[in-house]
C-alpha cells in the first residue's frame, strides 16, 4: 500500500472515531470499545481499514470482500451495499458484518469520497 493510500486509511478512521459522535446511527465515541473489533491490535485494525477502502473503490456492489485478523478469532464480511451522490461527492453504504466466536454484529456506514479518501457520512 503506497503512504498516500495509507494517509488516506489513517484519515478514514479519525473520520470515523469523530463522526460517530454526530452521526444518527452512534451509540458513543468509544463505540469499539465495546464492539467485536475492540481487542484488534493496531496492525489488524490497519488491515481492517485498508480492506474497507479496497471494498469502497470497487465498482461493483454487493460484492463483499472477507477479512480476517492474524490468529482468525474475528472475521468480516464487508461490502458496499449502495451508491448515492451527496453534495455533488460520489459516496457509498458500506455493510460491514463481524463474526467472533459465535457472535455476530452487523453495522451499516456510509462513506463519500473526498480529494481521492473515503471520509465516514455524519449524518
């Protein structure tokens, strides 16, 4: 992954731990503390979040793309279930289900597309 890319990652998920708190589907800022996702290490979470951007950029929907973390206790289903326009930005309806152990959680998040980095909708 070119560092551009990876800026573009990191930016993602700034924009997602902030967003959250205004967006109508947040429970709180520390929604990952109490997630199937909160015990990824940070590498993990990285590749998490490269593969999300890798989903977002495909033109194809309802294609999902499967993650799993280094030791295969958390796995993911991600993939972009719609495609609107919001302010004249290109954005997308992500679906993103997480499977650890037996349980499952299913989130829905909707990202547009601004100067080449896929930034978390807020509302």
């Amino acid at each position: 992954m070119t560092k551009v890319k990876m800026k573009g990652v990191v930016r993602a998920v700034v924009g997602l731990l902030f967003a959250f708190t205004c967006s109508a589907f947040a429970q709180n800022a520390l929604f990952l503390r109490n997630s199937l996702l909160a015990e990824l290490k940070p590498e993990e979470m990285d590749s998490l979040l490269a593969a999300i951007s890798e989903t977002l950029d495909q033109e194809q929907l309802n294609k999902p793309l499967i993650w799993e973390n280094e030791s295969r206790t958390i796995s993911s289903s991600i993939a972009a279930v719609d495609a609107y326009q919001k302010d004249s930005l290109a954005c997308r309806q992500l679906t993103l289900t997480t499977t650890k152990n037996s349980a499952q959680s299913v989130t829905q998040y909707g990202f547009c597309k601004v100067d080449d980095i896929w930034l978390m909708d807020s509302e």
